[in-house]
C-alpha cells in the first residue's frame, strides 16, 4: 500500500508535466502559425496596393482618352466594377467600328486611285487617235493637188488638231500630278473630305474626257463625210445597194408587218440590223447634250460592231419623221448616219468596211410617234 500511494503522486506529477509541455507546445505552434498568416497578409496588402495603383494609371489614361473626345471623366462614387465593364465594352465598339470605316475610307481611296489612273490610260488613247486623226488628213492634204479650197479646209482642220493634241497632253500632265497627289495623300491620311474633293476633281475629268471624245468623234464625222457617206446608193458595194433598194422597195410597209419583212431581208440578202440608234427632233447628237450619255451610246455601237463577224460589211441607213421639211430632213439625217458610221468605222476591223446613206422619210416604225421614225440602222452583210 505505501508503496501504491507513493508512486500515485508520482505518475500525477508526471501526468500534469507532459500537459503542461503539450500546452506548450500548441501554443510555440499557434504563434507560429499566426507568424506566418501575418506574413501572408501583408503580401496581399503589396500585391493589392500594386495592382490598385495600376488600375489607377489604367483609369487617368482611359479619362485622358475620354477627355480628348469631349466625354466625362469616369464617376469615383457611382462606377461599379460593372458599369465600368459596360463602358470599356461601349468604347470598344465604338473604336471597332471607327477603325472599320477608316479601312472602308482607305479601300475606298483605292479604288478611287484606279479609276484616275484608268482614266489617265483613257487621255493618252485620246491623243493617239488625235495624232492619228492629223496623219490621215496630213495623207489627204498631200493628195489634193490644186484643189485649193479643199487645202484650206484640211489645213485649217489640221491646225485644229495640233492645238487639241498639245491640250490633250497639257491635260494629261495635269492629271499625272493628280494622281501624284492623291497618291501621298493615301499614303499620308485617310481624310473623308480630301476623299471627297478627290472624287469630285475625277468626275471633272470624266465630263471632261467625255466633251472631248464627243467633240473627237463629230470633227471625224465631218473629216470622213467624204469617205463614208454616199450621196447614191450607187456608189454602194452591189451587196450593199441590193439591200438599199429592197429597205427602198418596204416604204409602206406596217409596223405590224416589218418584222417578217426584216427576216426576209436576212433570208435573201444575208443581212440583219445589229443596232438601232434613236435620235431627239431636230438633233443630230447622240445624247442632246449629256456627254455622259452620249459616251454610253457610243459605247453601245462599238460592243454591237465587236459582236459582227469577219469580213463584214455595215450599212448605216438613216431615216427621218415624215415631218418637217424635206430637205432640212434629208441633211440631218445624213449628219446623224454620218456620226454613226464614224464610231462604227473606228470599232471595225481592218478585213471590214462601213458606209452611210440615206435612205428617206418614213413612217414604216411607227404611224403614231413620229420620233419612232427618227433613226439610224446599222445592216451587217455578208
């Protein structure tokens, strides 16, 4: 028994030490472990104090970009971390679609830069057919002997060429430099009314190729008169005054009737209409006045010829209204099939001919609308 009670405060004691050294211990590790939470946190605080002052340099630059186009700056109190997102999300969809009209302006441009140096192509064809035109009078004026009068002519029509020659090319020098500059300024800018002034300078030059080419085709129309308009349909090819005589022989012939009368024409005399030119009362023009207009029609008469076959033969037979006075009728008419025949004579190849004539008054197209009768047909024969 003394034994027992004496080791009982023994293992007490040794009971109430371990605890104490346990105590100890969780707390050495408690302190420990708040060292370390303490460490961790003040980390963070860096970390968060770097990337608050970041964002803060982020927002001046972005209310400096605000500012230089006229918007507020971001509200402190009111911007939640949302309205901010939707903010940013406005901008850039407001930058996007800047920068995709800026891109649509530079194409734009571009293409606008094409069309300059088309046209510039376009001047220097023109000065070619101008010098070409002087050269076949030159050839004429070399060939007339002692017809005096007709010297004068040719070389007063010569004198006009070369003047129209040396404004071609000071306009085609002009339009050089145009070119030069709107190339820097593609180069350079992306102004929408630099764009625009550019724009309205090319359809200046466009109106102004135009009057020229209109002015080329009538001064040609008057030098060829001699060559492509026949006074008598005798002068014609016989294959030519074959058909003269049978759209001769068709006077009274009804609107309703002409078509069937049209395909024997293409049965018996291998020929067929590939344009029908339309012209206004009393105007022997091909646009009344619109040199754009007349451009087109033009246009048309040449994509007719491209189409006709090899070795063809085109006859220009102009008619006129059974208004007006006859003989008023007769030369206006031939004016008109005469500047038909030359832009038709410029699109030809050299294995084909053309020739104009005039064929009379008529109300064969219509008994109703006399314009209908006001009208040039180019024959293709073969």
């Amino acid at each position: 028994m003394e034994n027992s009670s004496t080791q009982s405060p023994r293992n007490q004691s040794l009971i109430t030490g371990f605890l104490i050294v346990v105590v100890i211990l969780l707390f050495v590790t408690l302190l420990f472990s708040m060292k370390g939470s303490l460490g961790l946190n003040q980390a963070n605080q860096a970390d968060y104090n770097s990337e608050k002052s970041k964002n803060q340099t982020l927002r001046d630059e972005y209310n400096a970009l605000r500012a230089a186009r006229g918007e507020p700056p971001l509200s402190d109190d009111s911007a939640t971390a949302m309205a901010l997102a939707n903010s940013l999300s406005s901008d850039a969809a407001q930058l996007a679609s800047i920068a995709k009209r800026q891109v649509k302006e530079l194409e734009n441009s571009a293409k606008l830069l094409v069309e300059i140096q088309q046209e510039t192509a376009g001047k220097d064809e023109l000065v070619q057919s101008l010098i070409a035109q002087k050269s076949e009078l030159q050839t004429k004026l070399d060939a007339t002997g002692d017809a005096q009068n007709q010297i004068m002519i040719l070389n007063t029509q010569i004198a006009d060429l070369n003047d129209r020659i040396q404004r071609e090319r000071a306009n085609t020098v002009a339009l050089q430099q145009t070119i030069a500059e709107l190339q820097d300024k593609l180069a350079n800018s992306s102004d929408r009314t630099e764009l625009l002034v550019a724009r309205e300078e090319l359809a200046k030059l466009r109106a102004e190729t135009n009057q020229m080419r209109y002015e080329l085709q009538r001064f040609q129309a008057e030098a060829e008169r001699e060559n492509l308009y026949v006074e008598s349909a005798e002068q014609l090819a016989p294959k030519a005054n074959r058909l003269y005589h049978a759209l001769k022989d068709m006077e009274g012939v009804t609107p309703d009737a002409l078509q069937e009368a049209y395909t024997n024409i293409r049965i018996n005399h291998n020929a067929w209409v590939i344009h029908r030119q339309e012209f206004a009362t009393g105007d022997a023009s091909l646009g009344d006045g619109d040199m754009q207009v007349r451009a087109d029609k033009a246009e048309m008469i040449k994509a007719a010829m491209e189409k006709a076959q090899p070795g063809a033969y085109f006859l220009v037979v102009g008619y006129a209204s059974k208004t007006g006075d006859a003989q008023g009728n007769r030369k206006l008419s031939a004016d008109r099939s005469t500047l038909v025949a030359t832009i038709a004579n410029l699109a030809k190849d050299e294995d084909q001919k053309v020739r104009a004539v005039y064929l009379g008054q008529t109300d064969r197209f219509s008994t109703d609308v006399f314009e209908d009768n006001q009208i040039c047909e180019i024959w293709e024969i073969h």
